[in-house]
C-alpha cells in the first residue's frame, strides 16, 4: 500500500499565485487532515474531514479552502498566496475517530512564496 | 487556549542510554495523547497513542505515560540506539476534533 501520497514535494509560488496541494489515500480511510509547519513549531490543523462531501476549520484555516468529493482525495488550495504561507503542509489519515486511531502521514510538500 | 510545550528542545545523549521526554498540555480535556516520531524531510510516524482512560502504552523500548490531572506525558525509550535519532513530538487531541501539537524534541543518540 502506497499510504498517504502528497504532491508535489516541492513549490515555489510567487505572491498573488494560487496552488492545489494533492493527497491521496489507498486505506479507505474516512477522516482527512491538513497540517502546516513552520520551522521549530508544531503542526497546526488548517481543514480536515470526516468523510466525503463533510469538512470543517482547525486553527488556522484562513487563506485555504479544501473539498472531499471522494473517500480518496483530499485537496488543499491556496488562493492568493502570500508569504506567510511559507511551510511544510501534512495530509494525514485515520481510519475513524473513535478509540483513537493513529493518524497515518504523507511526506510533506515544501511550499515557498516569494 | 489549547497549548502543547516539550521539554528539552534538543537532547544528546551517548548510546545505551535510558532517556525520558517531557510532554505538558493546558487544557486536560483531551481525547487521547499521541508520540510521533519524525525523521529529516519525512512526515510524522505514529508511536504510541494513550487513550484518556489509560495511565499508559507500551511498545518494545518505548513506555509512554499519561498523568492528565497534572497536564502531562512522558516518553521513555531505553537503552537508545543511534537509530533512535530523530525528531519527537507530542499531540493532544480533543473532543471537537482538534489536535494540538507540540514542536518536538530534537534527540541525537552519538554511537
């Protein structure tokens, strides 16, 4: 099983530009999650979901939109990018809420706006 | 506000060392507490994760404890391997589906 797929690993934007960060899923995993990390700090839950078509904020959901059509896929998109969007963002995954299940992680995408 | 800190920021110790990792948390209220290891340009990897219920997990040379009427965690790992290197970090999960976490311990084990 591939896990947690992000793409890319890498962008530059300029400021004013808007990406879609991509993840994808093969455990057939109902929650979603998008993290971001900024250097020496914690991660910080920007949008997740609970299941296909049901998303909500997390602590810093602003300048980000995200959707979930699919079990699969969970996108996240910066609309006019701006420099403090500079991070390392983190899709991640769990199977259901309840007990605690461990959240499964992608390998980041490295995201600089200059 | 919902705050997650870990003590010490970096730790070096020699290999075949026991070594203990400090987690504390604001808000008691969690859901569950959860140890990540990260490595270098890689993302998180679940460790342990302690249910509110429990006092603590255990898995192979890791022990992580729960005390949340004190707020805190502890991740113990025994007789450190240079394997062991890599970045630790705590999270704290609510009932409204958040997650906090901290920002990690360094931790270099020297052969």
């Amino acid at each position: 099983n591939a896990g947690v797929t992000q793409t890319p690993k890498f962008r530059i934007l300029k400021i004013g530009q808007s990406m879609t960060l991509q993840c994808t899923q093969d455990m057939n995993h109902n929650y979603m999650y998008w993290y971001r990390q900024d250097p020496g700090m914690g991660l910080k839950l920007i949008y997740y979901s609970v299941g296909a078509g049901i998303t909500d904020k997390g602590e810093v959901p602003n300048g980000y939109n995200v959707s979930r059509s699919t079990t699969e896929d969970f996108p996240l998109r910066l609309e006019l990018a701006a420099p403090s969007q500079t991070s390392v963002y983190f899709c991640a995954s769990s199977y259901y809420r309840q007990g605690g299940q461990p959240q499964h992680f992608g390998d980041g995408t490295r995201l600089s706006i200059l | 506000k919902q705050e997650v800190t870990q003590i010490p920021a970096a730790l070096s110790v020699p290999e075949g060392e026991n070594l203990v990792l400090n987690c504390s948390f604001t808000d008691s209220a969690i859901y569950n507490l959860q140890w990540f290891r990260q490595d270098p340009g890689k993302g998180l990897t679940s460790l342990l994760l302690i249910q509110s219920s429990q006092r603590e997990q255990t898995s192979g040379r890791l022990n992580a404890s729960l005390d949340k009427s004190s707020g805190r965690s502890t991740l113990y790992i025994a007789a450190s391997q240079p394997g062991d290197s890599a970045t630790y970090l705590c999270a704290a999960a609510y009932n409204n589906n958040d997650m906090r976490f901290g920002a990690g311990t360094r931790l270099t084990v020297k052969p």
